[in-house]
C-alpha cells in the first residue's frame, strides 16, 4: 500500500509539472490570401480565420483614397485602413495600396471597393470580388 501511494504521489507530481510547463496551446493562425485586381475578376474561397489581403497597384491622386463601399461584416471585417507603399523602382510612377480583411463568418459575400475624392464622393476607379467563407 505504501509503494502503491508513492508511485500515486510521483505520478502526480510529474502531472503537475507537465501542465504548468506546457503552457497554453496556441490558437491556429489562418492563412494569408493575397489578391491582386485581374482583368476576368476575382474570387476567393477562404475559411474563418483566414486574412484577405488585397493589394491594388494605384497612382496617389490628391484627395483620394480606397473605401470599402459595401461588406458583410458578419462574414468578414476590416482591419485598419488602407495603407499606401511607394514602389521605389525608377520607372515607377505609383505604388500599391494594400486593403487587410479577416474572415469571421461563413458565407458568400461581395466585397466592393471604390477610389474616390473624400470631398466630392466621385469615384474614378473601382475594384470588387466575391468571396466564400467557409
């Protein structure tokens, strides 16, 4: 009995010191899908979790920016706004703007962006894509 007790107590033991040092189990990153606008349109079939990046090739016209016109944001979300990178190349004229969405839902949606002066609301340029979350 008293061996049976011991062997009882170290199992224990290495069971507590098993827990406290394997921590939490960290939650799965979903993917990163990276859209570029194509000239026969785009989709996307992602799943929860998921990051949609999408990265528009744009000449900075003052005044203007890209806003989401219209999303579903029970299926998906908008992180931060839009962020401008300079392509530094010597021919270069422009950049890309890069859009970040996270999936949170399932479903289809549409996701509808447009290029427009924030002061007259005029769109020059628009890009949009459906979407599946799943």
């Amino acid at each position: 009995m008293f061996k049976f007790r011991c062997v009882l107590a170290m199992l224990m033991a290495v069971c507590l010191l098993l827990t406290a040092c394997g921590g939490s189990v960290p939650a799965t990153q979903g993917k990163t899908v990276v859209i570029t606008p194509a000239i026969k349109g785009n989709s996307a079939s992602i799943n929860i979790g998921d990051t949609l990046e999408i990265q528009i090739p744009t000449i900075p016209t003052e005044g203007f920016e890209w806003v989401v016109e219209d999303l579903d944001t029970n299926i998906l979300v908008q992180e931060g706004g839009a962020v401008y990178a300079e392509d530094i190349s010597p021919d270069s004229a422009g950049g890309i703007v890069t859009l970040v969405f996270k999936a949170v839902g399932e479903g289809n949606t549409t996701l509808n962006l447009l290029y427009v002066n924030s002061a007259s609301s005029i769109s020059s340029k628009s890009f949009g894509m459906t979407i599946e979350v799943k």
